[in-house]
C-alpha cells in the first residue's frame, strides 16, 4: 500500500510583529493555527461559523473572522490579535474605553469586540451612534454590554478625530 501524499503546507505569518512559521493541513483554520499552533488564546472560537465575532481579529489592518479563513489561504499576511493590542505598560485607548464604560462583563467577547471595533474606527464609515451598532453588529455579547461597547468606540473615535489615527 502506498503512502498517503503529504498535503501539509508550510505558513508564515507576521502575528504581533513577530514572524511566525508552521506547518498546517489545508483545513486548519487561522483561529486555530493562532490558538493551537501558537498559543495565542486571546483570540475566542465561539461559534465557529462566523456568526459570533468572538474570533475577530485584524489582518493586514482589516477585521476578518478567523474562523472563515484558512490559514494556507493568507500566508504572508500581517495579523494583530489581543495579544498584540496594548502593553505590559499600559493599555490600548479602547481597552481603557471599555474598562470605563464597562463594556465587558463575563469577557468572552472582549478580545473579538475589541479587535472589531479597532477595524470599524480605521475604515472610518461610522460616525454615528446607529453607525457604530450596524457597523458592530457581527459581534455579539450575550451579557448585553452593547450600551457600554458603544460608549467606549464613541468615545475612541472622537479622541481619533482629534488626534487623526489610532495608536
């Protein structure tokens, strides 16, 4: 019996601003080459059928389900997950947005909300406070921190306006 081909494809990937290599199968998703290959667990799999948001994260500067992509499909690209927001010496204008306004409550969908919301503030199509919630609206809480994860991009996206881009 012969042996089975090796479908096995070699990805790298710029995670954080660091460059990452490994070797997938054709089906591994980006949320779980993220999770599972290189530990980084900030980025949730909620669904796993891109209904939830809780696996957003910013691929060459725009938001993407993780979960709908796979990872031999965008090899080389530039991906920014939670892990990569913020620092050990301070946090992200909108981590510190969403701790005012306690727009997380249980924090499941902190890491993907955050990332989506990161998105909608550098496309700039969302001006108003309905813009913002359609602009959102792929990112689900089931505790019901919407009010609060409005208030904080609100207030993100005016302190944006004053100083033109996002750290």
């Amino acid at each position: 019996m012969a042996a089975a081909p090796n479908t096995a494809h070699r990805v790298a990937y710029t995670i954080n601003g660091v460059i990452r290599v490994a070797t997938v199968e054709p089906g591994v998703t980006l949320l779980d080459l993220l999770r599972e290959e290189f530990d980084l667990t900030g980025t949730k799999k909620g669904c796993d059928h891109g209904q939830c948001g809780a696996c957003t994260v910013l691929m060459n500067g725009h938001r993407i389900n993780s979960c709908l992509v796979l990872a031999v499909s965008r090899s080389g690209s530039v991906v920014t997950t939670i892990e990569g927001i913020g620092t050990s010496d301070g946090l992200h204008p909108l981590q510190e947005a969403f701790v005012k306004h306690d727009a997380l409550q249980c924090g499941y969908c902190t890491p993907g909300q955050i990332c989506s919301a990161i998105g909608l503030i550098s496309e700039g199509t969302a001006k108003t406070r309905d813009e913002i919630r359609e602009g959102m609206s792929g990112n689900l809480c089931r505790c019901g921190a919407y009010t609060g994860i409005v208030d904080a991009i609100e207030e993100v996206m005016a302190a944006v306006s004053d100083a033109e881009s996002l750290p």
